[in-house]
C-alpha cells in the first residue's frame, strides 16, 4: 500500500483502469470529484483523483 494520501489514476478506458480503481478503494482511499476523460484520437483516456485520510495512528505521531 502506497504511502500517498492522494493519487491521480490515468489510463485508457478500460477494465484495467476500472480494476485499478477499485485496488485504490479497497486500499482505503476514496474518490475525490468527477472523473475526466479525453480523447487522443484513437483511444478514451479517462483520469480519477481518490484520496486517503490520514490514519489516526499517523495524526497521533505527528
């Protein structure tokens, strides 16, 4: 599990991206606004932000 509190996730639309989406969520980390997505002119690339709250255990070791 990553370290981060926030990722951006980017990739073509596809079920790897969604999978890679859902390993965020299990991991802790929820989604943070609307997913975006453009166009390359071959293939939908699509972009979701998720973040992480910091766990207790780290804000009380600060």
């Amino acid at each position: 599990m990553s370290d981060l509190r926030y990722r951006l996730l980017t990739g073509t639309d596809d079920h790897a991206f969604c999978e890679r989406v859902s390993k965020a969520l299990d991991e802790g980390y929820r989604l943070h606004g609307a997913p975006a997505i453009t166009f390359d002119g071959t293939t939908p690339i699509v972009a979701q932000a998720v973040v992480r709250d910091p766990s207790a255990e780290t804000s009380n070791n600060s």
